[in-house]
C-alpha cells in the first residue's frame, strides 16, 4: 500500500431510493478524499444524507454507483466473508446510541470485536488500557445498565478502536448525551483519533465540534461543500 495514497477515496458516489413519486436521490457525485490521521466534520440538515454517506463509506450500504476505497481497497468487490472481515479490521463504528451488548461487562463489549474471527489477537490489555484512556478504569467490570449515557458512549468508543482501525466513523455520537457529556465524548474522540492515527469522519450538528477538526464538510443537495474556516 502506496503510503502517500489517501486512506479513503471516494468517487462520484451516487445513491438513490425507489420511490412513489419517482427515485429520490439522496447522495449526488459526492467526492472525497481523505489522509491517513487526519479528522473530518460532516454537517448538514436532518434528512441531507449524513447517515446514508456514512453507511455507504463503512460498507453497510452500497451505492446506487461510484467507488469507494479504503486503504487501497474496493469494499463492494468484496465477498460476504471478506466484507465482514473488512469491516471488523479496518473501520471503527461510532453509532448516536451505543449499541452496547446488555448482559456484557464494560470490558466485554470492548473485547466483543475481537471475537468475529478465530484468527484476531487477542486484546485482552489492549481492552483494560483503551477503558483506562477513556476514564473508565473503575467501570470495567459494569453492565451498561450500571453506567451513565457518557459511560457508555465512551465504551462504545473503545469498542471501535480495539481492532486498530484505520477509520473511525462516527454518526452523531454525541446526539444522544447532555452538553457537557457531548463535549467529553468529541475531545476524546480527537485525542484518540490523532494518538492512534485513526482518520475520522464524524457527523454532527454543532459547529463549535466541527471548527475543532482538521476539515469540515457540509453535505447540500446530496453534494459535498467545504464548509467553515477549517476547510
Ligand atoms: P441524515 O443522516 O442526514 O439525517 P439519512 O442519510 O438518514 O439523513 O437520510 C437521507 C434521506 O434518505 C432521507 O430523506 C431519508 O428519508 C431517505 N432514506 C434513508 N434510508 C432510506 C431507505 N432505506 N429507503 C428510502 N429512503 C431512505
Ligand atoms: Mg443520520
């Protein structure tokens, strides 16, 4: 792999839906490119296509056309199992609401990606040191249940960074948290992000998060614009 390369492109990406009053489209030649470590915004209304970029860039969903690479590879020529394995090791996934497992432990749901394939190290420390950076060194052995909504979130972010991703992609994860928990979870994102030279992409709706990172983007009529200074 080419290292001066961009970590992930992204070229005239399309995606519509099939609907009554003829195809909605959603994501319109939308063109991307992004280096390795580096961290970006994402902006824009509710309904523009935040959710639907993301899913597409993190192999959940395929376009209707266009390509998309990450670390030199095509995730729609992949099959299922290469796919599933593609996800596992190269992208991180920050959803709004954690999607931690209930009946696991903190530490647990950090280790649970490890568990996809028979094949992954084991990360047992890994797991302890990423709970320890995220301030939850005594929470470790807590339910979900037994921790606040920043808890979690902030379990749910060691959760993506166990495998060493090279992307982290984050959809409004701190759409579901008050201010200053919101706050705690974006700084953290950074600090780990740039410690690990993780490139990330988050979405979000505040324009103080967003002035933070390296580029910001604003998605409008289904097309990518710079948006603010840091662009
Ligand atoms: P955002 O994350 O920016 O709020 P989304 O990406 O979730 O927006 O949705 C973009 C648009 O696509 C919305 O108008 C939504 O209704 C539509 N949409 C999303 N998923 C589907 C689907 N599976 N079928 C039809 N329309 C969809
Ligand atoms: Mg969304």
């Amino acid at each position: 792999m080419n290292d001066h390369a961009p970590l992930l492109s992204v070229r005239d990406l399309h995606k519509s839906y099939p609907s009554a009053g003829g195809d909605l489209v959603v994501l319109n030649s939308v063109n991307l490119s992004l280096s390795r470590g580096v961290a970006m915004a994402l902006m824009g209304p509710s309904g523009c296509g935040k959710s639907t970029l993301l899913n597409i860039i993190g192999a959940l969903d395929t376009p209707t056309s266009g390509a998309v690479s990450v670390d030199g590879q095509d995730p729609f020529s992949l099959d299922r199992r290469a796919l599933a394995r593609f996800r596992n090791h190269k992208i991180g996934y920050v959803f709004q609401d954690h999607h931690l497992l209930p009946q696991c432990t903190a530490l647990e749901n950090v280790l649970a990606p490890t568990l996809a394939f028979r094949d992954n190290p084991d990360r047992s420390d890994r797991a302890r040191e990423l709970l320890q950076r995220v301030g939850l060194a005594a929470r470790m052995d807590h339910r979900p249940a037994e921790m606040s909504g920043g808890e979690r979130q902030r379990v749910a972010l060691a959760r993506a960074l166990i495998n060493e991703p090279r992307l982290l992609l984050a959809d409004e994860p701190t759409g579901s948290l008050d201010r200053r928990a919101g706050d705690q979870i974006a700084e953290l994102l950074r600090e780990l992000t740039a410690a690990d030279g993780v490139a990330m992409i988050v979405v979000t709706h505040s324009a103080m998060l967003a002035g933070a990172f390296a580029k910001c983007y604003e998605l409008r009529d289904g097309a990518l614009t710079t948006s603010g200074a840091a662009a």
